[in-house]
C-alpha cells in the first residue's frame, strides 16, 4: 500500500482477548466500531459516543480506556481485551461476574460491559478498596438502573472473592 | 456520531511531525484523544488531516532538572498521577490530577494534549499557570520556550503556530515544606469545573507567608491568577480577618455567565473555594 493510500485506509494487526486479528479498515473507523462491526464483538456497547458513558470502555494492553475515543488503526500490534475475555470459559464466569449476578449489580446491562472492564484494572491496582474508592472508580460510568449501590456491593464483594486466599 | 474523513499519518519523529504540519493544510494533531476524538465524533471539528504523535518517541516522561520538573508532552495523565518524583517535588500537581476526567480517560489523556486544547477549566492548564511552567514548543526552526503566560492567548487558544508541536512543559519546584491546595467545584466528579483555585504558599521562619501563587480556573478565558490574593499575602501572618478580606477580592474577578452557572455564582464560588484552598494550603505549609 502506497503511503497516500495508507493515509486512508490501513491494514491493522492486533490482538482482542488473546486471538490474533488483522484486517483493512479506514483510518477513522473508532477503535469500538472495530471490535462491534469488524469482528462482531458485540459485547462492547457504545452510548454516548464522545466519552462520557464509559459503556465502551475495554483494556487497552491492561489499562481501560473508551474504545469510542480511541482510533482501530492506533491500536496495531496492541493488545485489547473486551468483556468477552473476562470469562476464563463459556461455563464459567469471572469473580467479577460472578458478584455482579449475585449482588444485583446489573439490571438492563447496557453499562455492564464497562463497569467490569473498569472494575477489573481497578481491583487489579487496588485489591482491598474502600466504597468510596470504588464509587471514584466507576464514576466515569454511567448507569441508569441500578442506583449504584448494587455495583458498588459488587465490587467489594467480588474484591473479597478474588482476593489470594491465605492458602495461596 | 462518527468521524468525518480525514487522512491520517503517525510520524515517528518530531522533526517528521512538523515537517507533516507545515506540509500538509487543516491539520490537526491527535495525542490521547480525549478532547479531539468527541470533537471528531461529534464534528465540532473537520480536519482533512488528522497527525498522530503517539508513536513519537522521546516525547513522554517525567525528568527532575533539579529546581524543576519538565514532563514531556506525550506523558499520560496516569504516570503523572502515580509518579513518586511529582508527588514529592509538586503535590499539588497530584492532588490536582485527580479530578482530570476518570481513570479511563487519564489512562490515555496527555498533558500536552491538555495544555494545546486549553479549556478554560482544565486542571493541568491551572497547574501551569500557577507554578508560571515554561512550555517547551518545537517548529521547523527548532526549539523554543515560551512562559505560560505567553502561551495562553486567549478562549482555548494558544501560541503555537500551525506547523509547531508542544514537546514539553517544565514546572519550577517550590520550596520543601510549601502550603499547597487545590479545590474545585463540579456538579459531577470527573466533569470539568464550574470553578476551580490551587494554592501555592511559602512560609518564612517567623511563619509569614513569604512567596504566594493563587490560581483561579473556569471563571474566564483561560485560568487566571488572582494577583489581588497574592500580593496581600506575601510579609503577613495569615489570620481570619485577613484571609476574609483577600478571598473577598475575588467577587470582583472577571467571571464567565453560561449554561453551567452565571457569572455571580461564579464569583462566589471563587470566594468560598480561595477561602478554603488557603485554610488548607497553610494547615500544610511548615516555616522555612
């Protein structure tokens, strides 16, 4: 490809929830578009679409960030995880999960995908939180059911759930 | 709510990048997103050419220069979030950062991408403000630096000539043992503030305030500061009567009236935050 095609459009290599991917796209299609309509990962939902929402929100080699505020070409050779990868299989769920369904964290599930994917780099730096740091953390993520307090129950309990037992 | 098109190039030098700008019309150039892609999606902005910095090397990092800390452009607001060196030489650079955007958005936004879109309300703009930050500025001539205060020109514009790039900012450090404070008033956190004051103190032996850098964000153009403040500080005791009778000069600031709050709120929120933002900054400041 010349370079004032590659201006237009490019071939991107990337990783999503440790599968390879390569595929042609044009250069302003958002990383979220991407993963929705490129490779039907549907699971990342998309609400405001300027940053505001945090429905999109995936982790970009390990970090979160909003998928609808990131370019796909910009993600070449980078490696991405949705909440399709959180689970360990199709059977089980992820901790996370697991606390969500049981603590009533979830109600029509559009921000879900983004409160896990927000909450799981957060318990990673912040294994043991307070409920007001968890409340910091997902407030760049919005939800209209739940009233929080189920999301916030969640993500204490899963923090005691996926913390290493004394065993370990 | 899409981008509209645009081509998109992602030099690897700096000296390409400025070459690309001054070659190339309506271009715009993409740090970590968080303000130029919501302009893009929302098509606030139309640039036939979109030039992305990020895979510039060289252009992040926080660097001590001993008297200063110069972080460079492409720095994500998280590692200055968690960086031990800024915590220790500038605080409140750390207590300020927190209330940039969320985790997700600080993960990817930049400083220098913070200081070039200049919203009146950004935190990292009032930081550089406060501290009078040199901007590092690299064109097709090389290099120049530019004090902050020259910087601003204006409502989210700046000094930087269309073929020129942000490369760096360097803050000069206070004294160890400076009052610092930074408040702000949002109507959610993690928004951009209805008006926002840093403190920066400085005491002498005897416990007077020898040296004071008040700053003032979301009230006009740009964050400005309150000189007013500052010069009826420094050679005195803080007491009540006196911290009153200075945060009061405040209400007569240049104030912004829109859709978030009339200019009076304003005013008044800048009394009652530089009112506090003092209480604090002194309960933290130790005599030289």
């Amino acid at each position: 490809m010349s370079d004032t095609q590659r201006s237009k459009r490019r071939t991107v290599s990337l990783t999503v929830n440790g599968k390879a991917y390569e595929k042609e796209v044009d250069v302003r299609l958002t990383l979220a578009d991407f993963l929705r309509h490129e490779l039907r990962l549907t699971g990342t939902h998309l609400g405001c679409e300027h940053g505001v929402c945090g429905a999109c929100t995936i982790l970009l080699d390990g970090l979160s960030a909003r998928s609808c505020l990131t370019l796909a070409v910009q993600c070449e050779g980078r490696e991405i995880t949705t909440i399709e990868g959180i689970a360990p299989d199709d059977r089980t769920l992820h901790p996370l999960q697991e606390a969500f369904r049981d603590n009533h964290g979830l109600q029509c599930g559009f921000c879900t995908p983004g409160m896990l994917t927000t909450l799981l780099e957060f318990l990673r730096d912040n294994p043991s939180p307070t409920e007001e740091e968890v409340r910091i953390a997902i407030s760049g993520n919005l939800c209209r059911c739940t009233g929080y307090q189920g999301i916030v129950n969640a993500a204490l309990d899963a923090a005691k759930r996926m913390a290493p037992t004394a065993a370990a | 709510m899409k981008p509209p098109p645009f081509e998109y190039y992602d030099p690897s030098t700096v000296e390409d990048a400025v070459a690309l700008l001054g070659r190339l019309d309506n271009a715009k150039i993409l740090a970590g997103g968080q303000s130029l892609m919501p302009m893009l999606n929302m098509r606030f902005v139309m640039p036939d050419h979109v030039v992305d910095i990020n895979k510039v090397a060289d252009l992040s990092g926080i660097r001590d220069r001993g008297d200063a800390l110069e972080i460079g452009a492409m720095t994500r607001q998280r590692e200055i979030e968690f960086s031990e060196l800024v915590r220790s030489k500038c605080p409140l650079i750390t207590e300020a950062i927190l209330q940039v955007g969320h985790r997700q958005t600080r993960n990817r936004g930049t400083i220098g991408g913070s200081l070039c879109h200049l919203d009146p309300a950004a935190e990292l703009v009032a930081m550089a403000v406060i501290f009078d930050a040199i901007i590092i500025i690299a064109g097709p001539g090389g290099r120049r630096e530019v004090p902050v205060g020259d910087f601003i020109v204006g409502y989210m514009t700046t000094a930087l000539a269309p073929d020129e790039i942000l490369v760096g900012v360097r803050f000069p450090v206070w004294k160890r043992g400076h009052g610092y404070a930074f408040i702000e008033f949002a109507r959610r956190h993690g928004d951009f503030a209805v008006v926002s004051v840093g403190a920066l103190l400085e005491a002498d032996a005897q416990g007077r305030i020898a040296r004071a850098s008040v700053v003032i964000g979301g009230m006009d153009v740009a964050p400005r500061r309150a000189t007013e403040v500052e010069q009826g500080l420094i050679g005195q005791t803080p007491s009540k009567d006196l911290l009153d009778r200075l945060c009061q000069s405040c209400r007569a600031l240049e104030a912004t009236d829109d859709i978030h709050a009339s200019a009076a709120y304003r005013q008044r929120l800048a009394v009652a935050l530089s009112r506090r933002a003092l209480d604090k900054a002194i309960s933290r400041m130790t005599r030289a």
